[in-house]
C-alpha cells in the first residue's frame, strides 16, 4: 500500500496524481490516497513561504513545471485564476472517498485536472458539483458536504495525522516506511517497488 | 559546458559533487564549478530557514541523505560537529580555482568529503590546509588566501553572480539555460544530456 499525500493547490502534486496509479499499478500495489492542507503544514508549522511565493524558487518553479509536465507526458497548463483555495475540494474529496470510496481516485483526479489543465477554478462550488455530477455522484449532496461538520472533522483529522508522520509537502509518497517526497522522485519510488532496499547502486 | 553551484555546507552539494564529473565525461562536457552561499540566497534573500533546522523538513532530510547516498554508492557520515561555518573553505576553493585551476576539482571533491565522508570540521583552517598540502598546494599561501581581500571579492561576485541567475539551492546544475536543482534530478539531468529536449516521454 503506497500512502499518496496531495493539496489540491500543489501543481506538483497534480503530476504525482496523473503518475502514481499507473506505477502503482505496474508494482501490485494499491494506492492510499490522503489529503493535505500545505497551507497548515508549510505556513504554520514550518514557518515557510508559499512555493509560488518564495523569492527565487517561485521563478524556478514557474519554469520547471512545464518541463517535468512535458518530461511525464502530463497536459499542463498554469491557470491565468492562480492558486484555488484547497479547502473546498479537499472537503469535497474526503466526502466522496467517505460515502463513495470506488469514485473517489477518479474525482480527485478529475479535480486535480479542472486546475492544472483546463485552467478552472476548483475554489468555486459550482465547479466542483459539475465535476461530482459527470461522475454520477450528486451535486446536492457535495454542496452540503462541503460545509459539514464531519467532513471539516475528517480532513483536519488526515491533516494532524500527516503532521505526526512529517509529511511537509505535496505529493509525498509513503511506503513500507519510506517518505519519498517530490513528483521529481518517482524514480526513486520506482526504485523502491523494486528493489525493496537502497543498496542497488543506480548507474 | 554545465554550471554546477554548490555550498560545502550542503550534503546534497555533496552527493552532486561526487557524481557531476563522471556524468559529465559520459555525455562529453566540461564542468564548471560555481561556489554559493546557501546563507544569503536561502537565509537572507529567500527568508527561508537553513534546511536542517526547519521544522519537519529537517527530520526528513536526516533520513534521506543517508539513503540518497547509499544509491549513489557515496560514502555518508553526518558529522557530529554539525554544519561547518562554509566561508573559511569557500574562500579557500576561490584561490585554487584562480592559482592552480587544474586542481580546483580535486581539492573541491576533498573537501566535501573531508566534511560529509570523514566528519573532520572544514571550518578549521588547520583542515584546510592539511587537504591543500596533499594536493600539493602551499599551505601557508592557503591561510592567507582565505582572508585576502581578492578571493573575498571573488566569491562575493561568484554568490551576487548567482543570485543574478536565480539559483537558489545547492546543488544546481546549469547547462543550455536549463536550471536543474537537486541531487535528486542527477536523472533529468542526464535526460537534458541525453536528448536536448523535454518531449521524450518518460516510460
């Protein structure tokens, strides 16, 4: 079981949703697919400044995400709206792997590329309902989960659960005890599924 | 040509100076070896904390270098003396790379492992120089060297260069205006190396 840590707002973590099933898949692994809040993990708890944000590595990032992108065979394209607000459809996310966990994979996915591909805004509800809705779940139901109490409850509950295991940043993939963080570290997650240990020396 | 910044306070500065040359002679290009200041782009120009002491991120660092290491078959230590002050060995690297370019790599590759292999204190000039004369370099030229006004004019021109050039961490790999940062992406800067282009998907 691979533990597969994402924010909605972490354009990285887009690559590693279009990318972890499929290797998952290759490995016999299942993947456990748990939101994150970077906000609370970055800002709060690290004192660091947004990625997008920080002096420098913002420059960086805006070159390298569309390389890595093109390098994965991964449609992107950075939104003229900005960054979403994440709450909504990770709130959104944890009410349907909740009370309809087969579409859950598809839904986050489908929201991961409403953002980072087709340049819509998931901070707004009726951009979530239309994607809940083209899966066959009901628009009704996500708008008043989003708001809930018990889904509010859950996602705070993965996000303090993530703290007390160090997850810092989005996608980190965990398994068998390894923390591998970073879309650019797939190979080293590869390298995992693989070989089960470090000692293989890579060429 | 590739721009290889580094910071021998870095661990990863590290793991990518044992590994640059040889990929590098594989793909027939020379290696520029660029000296940083991780203190004034993360710290001062960033508002970031040193890598180590932020809170989680440090934890996993701790953890990955040893691994990281281990698949690039280096030898790893994380000394008990902790980071070395990177000035007095910065300093020193400037006036080999001016004076006796041709064993600027060499005593680079030494001092990195001194600190990160051997756990010895590169702060120490008496470190210092002892690396210097086995390489055959003037021990007492080194001591004056590292607080001559010159190379602390070279290695400020050397950091505001880089600043200049956005990089922001260490290692960083420059080739064809590509910024690749991280010993992590030794992969996707083979890739470059391999193909000049970021079309060809990755399988």
């Amino acid at each position: 079981m691979i533990d597969f840590y994402f924010d909605f707002i972490s354009p990285y973590s887009y690559i590693g949703a279009m990318k972890i099933e499929a290797l998952a898949a290759k490995h016999g692994e299942e993947v456990n697919w748990r939101p994150i809040l970077l906000g609370v993990s970055i800002m709060k708890t690290m004192g660091l400044k947004p990625l997008l944000d920080t002096p420098l590595k913002g420059e960086y990032v805006r070159q390298d995400l569309p390389r890595l992108a093109s390098l994965y065979n991964i449609p992107f394209a950075f939104p003229e709206h900005g960054l979403p607000n994440p709450i909504p459809p990770a709130r959104a996310y944890c009410w349907v792997k909740r009370t309809a966990p087969q579409k859950a994979t598809e839904f986050a996915q489908a929201v991961f590329s409403a953002q980072w591909r087709d340049e819509r805004d998931i901070s707004n509800e009726k951009v979530l309902v239309k994607l809940a809705r083209d899966l066959g779940l009901d628009g009704e139901a996500l708008l008043i989960a989003i708001n809930s109490d018990d889904n509010k409850e859950y996602l705070k509950k993965e996000v303090a659960d993530s703290l007390a295991k160090n997850i810092f940043g989005g996608p980190t993939f965990v398994i068998d005890e390894q923390v591998i963080w970073g879309a650019d570290r797939l190979w080293m997650l590869e390298h995992w599924l693989t070989q089960k240990n470090w000692q293989q020396t890579l060429t």
